[in-house]
C-alpha cells in the first residue's frame, strides 16, 4: 500500500478476515430528509471495471462518494484493503485520495488558471513530488492521452473532448490503484466520449487500475467487466430499475 | 439484410462470378448474417431475369466455366434509389424480443415477465459488452468499429426499452386485474 497513512493513519479493521479489495458494507446516507442510500453492499474486486448504473437520482453518485471518502455515510461501513475509509479522519482519507484513489467526474474541473501540463502535474505537487519530476510525468501522461500538444495551453483553450482528455490523466498520473468516474464522458458528444473512454479504458487496464464507473448510460456500462444496477438507494438484483420497484 | 442490393452493390465496382461476389461479401461485411453460395447464384439468376445484371463473360480457372456477371444500367438505378431510401424507423417491433415480452406479461404476469426481462437484459449487457470489446481492439477496422456501433445503438435501444416497457405493461396488469 503506497502511504495513505501519511497525516493519520487508516484504522484496522477488527477482526481482520478475508476481505475484498474494496467493499461497501450497509452503507446509508441522506441528505437531510431526503435518502440517498438505504443499505448498499457490495464488493469491488481488485483490478476490475465495474460499473454502477441506475435511474437518475437513485444514488449512485453518493455511492461513489461515499467509497472513495469524499463523504462519510451515515451507517455503514467501507472498507479499502482492510482498511475503514468511513471511519478514518479527514486528513487520511485526503492523503488516500492524493496516493491510492484518482476521481474523475463529468465536468474536468481543470484548474482555469493553470496550463495542461500544471494541472495534470498537480496532484504529484501535492503528494511532494519534485516539481521537475512532476512535470515530466505530467507531460508523459498527456501524451498518452494524445494531447502532448496541449501541454501549454489553458482550459479555456481546449474543447470539452481535449479538456476531459486532460483530466484522465491527471485523474491518472499519480497511478491510483482506484479510479472513481462520475458521468466521465456525460458532457461530451458521443464520438469524442467515446475515444475518452477508449484511452481511459485501455491505460486503466494497462495499470491494472480498478476503476469504478458510475454512469446512466447503457453504452459507457458496455465497457465495464461487471455491473450493479441501483434503484431507490439499494442495489436491484434484478437490474431493472425502476420497473421492477413499481410492478 | 437486403440480399439482392448487396449483391449489386457488389458488383457496382466491376463485373464478378458467383465465387468472387461470396468472398467480396464475407470481406466487406464480415458480421452480416452468413451468405451461401446458394443465395448468390439464385440472386444473381432473379437480377439477370429482372434486367438488373447481364453475363459479362466466362473464364475457366482450372475447373468448370464461370459466368460472370455486371450490373446494367437499370441495376444502377435501382441500387441508386434503394440507397437514397429512408428504412422504416421501427423496424425490430414485430420482432421476437416484443412478442416474448407482450406475451409473457400478458399470459404469465408481472413476476415471471419480470424473470423473463431480467434474463434478457442480461444478455443483452454481455452482448454489448461483447460488441464494446471488439470496437475498442487495438486490430479492429474502421467496418468492424461501424458494425459494433450499429449493434451497440440496438442493444441500448432495447436496455432503456425492457425497461420502459416493464413499467408501462405493469401499470396496465394492475389496471385490468382492477376490473
């Protein structure tokens, strides 16, 4: 495990078992009356693509959320390598977040002010990484993303496809054993969603990347090895959605 | 699949035999239903009984005369309006996928119609992830990439349909049993 533990270290889990990679135990959550999640388990297994899909609204971005420790459920647990993310303080899950895990979501939120090649650099900065070192990695990334070129430029510069290219690799630069996709290519046009998709796809698997893909869409789903469907808060057996909630 | 214009479109490059046209076929549209032989030849006789292609000539490559045949003027024409002509936007709802479905909600009810649409679902993600993995080889050709879309666009189609439609014929199950 690469250092998650560097401003407070992951509390283990007791008693230590044969656990999955990264799991979702029970996990509930609502935002004020309103819930988001009503007792989601599941287990994602190293090196995996799987994909969540459901219905607007059903909670799957608060699933994602919640495992990859940008928010804490309300009851539940998560466990990364035996590990509570739910339960680690902020500190850990951020360090988590800058070493083990890599976020991508629907919109790039590039940094505006900053060039291609700084912000794919950003998260190796952050991690202490030297600022020479940072860049050339950086530069390495986006040139496996086909968009070297871009390197100088502002986010302001590019198109949604070159934008989103560039937060792939920042989202991959510092190669998180995790990556979580919210939406990845939900603002794009079809075909340049789909080669953003390709890249991610093929360098994830590459890295031996496991990647979580939150997505509504049935065809960004066909990249994943695996699917759960959400429905109202809970994972649908069935993977019906709605329909089998109201027959 | 219209056979007929596929062989004409076939021939629109230059005059072929029978043998030359199953080949060109097997090549250009390698995930098309399989044509055989049989099919090119009885084709090609309703095109030349139709004045759409004529005999342009045999030749003999170590075995028995081959005719080969070239589309005629008409042909053209006729491949030229078959392909300026929109298809029927809907064209799979006489299809097995909607009578199973219609029939299974209407003669088994809700529980086995939704066993029955869980099932099918399933196949239908393994099929796309399928397609998903042929487009995204590294060896794929740009035909192969078209032909998995054509078949990704479907399936999708028919996810959000099962879906949609589950809803709807539930609704409709409560509303007779009602009665």
């Amino acid at each position: 495990m690469k250092a998650p533990q560097k401003d407070a270290p992951l509390r283990s889990t007791s008693p230590p078992g044969p656990r999955g990679f990264l799991q979702a135990r029970g996990l509930v959550r609502s935002y004020g009356h309103t819930p988001a999640l009503r007792g989601v388990t599941l287990d994602v297994r190293e090196g995996e693509i799987l994909a969540v899909t459901g219905p607007s609204g059903c909670g799957k971005s608060t699933l994602l959320h919640c495992l990859a420790g940008i928010l804490r459920p309300d009851a539940g647990e998560v466990v990364y390598r035996d590990h509570r993310i739910d339960t680690a303080s902020e500190g850990a899950r951020a360090a988590l977040r800058r070493t083990e895990f890599g976020v991508l979501f629907q919109f790039g939120q590039l940094v505006a002010e900053l060039t291609a090649v700084e912000n794919v650099a950003l998260p190796l900065l952050l991690a202490g990484t030297g600022r020479r070192e940072a860049r050339t990695a950086a530069l390495s990334w986006l040139d496996r993303l086909g968009v070297a070129e871009l390197a100088d430029q502002r986010p302001g510069e590019m198109s949604g496809g070159q934008q989103q290219r560039c937060a792939v690799a920042r989202a991959l630069v510092t190669e998180p054993r995790v990556l979580f996709c919210d939406e990845p290519t939900g603002s794009l046009d079809s075909l340049t969603g789909e080669q953003v998709l390709g890249h991610l796809v093929r360098l994830a698997r590459d890295q031996r990347t496991t990647v979580l893909l939150v997505t509504h869409d049935p065809r960004v789903a066909g990249y994943a090895d695996r699917e759960i469907v959400l429905r109202d808060g809970v994972v649908d057996p069935t993977g019906l959605g709605a329909a089998a909630a109201r027959a | 699949m219209s056979t007929p214009h596929v062989v004409m479109g076939l021939l629109a490059s230059g005059p072929k035999h029978g043998y030359d046209l199953k080949r060109a076929h097997d090549v250009r549209l390698p995930r098309a239903k399989p044509l055989a032989f049989g099919q090119v030849y009885a084709t090609l006789g309703r095109l030349l009984r139709d004045g759409l292609v004529v005999a342009a000539g045999q030749d003999r490559d170590g075995g028995p005369d081959r005719t080969a045949y070239t589309l005629t003027d008409s042909g053209l024409a006729a491949l030229m309006t078959w392909m300026r002509t929109v298809e029927p936007p809907m064209p799979h709802l006489g299809g097995t996928l909607l009578t199973k479905v219609v029939v299974t909600l209407l003669v088994a009810g809700v529980d086995q119609a939704r066993g029955f649409l869980a099932a099918q679902r399933e196949a239908h993600v393994a099929r796309l992830r399928e397609l998903t993995a042929v487009k995204t080889d590294p060896e794929a050709t740009l035909g192969d990439v078209i032909a998995a879309d054509y078949g990704i666009a479907h399936l999708d189609a028919d996810l959000r349909w099962l879906t949609t439609t589950l809803d709807r014929v539930a609704d409709l199950h409560r509303e007779v049993t009602a009665e």
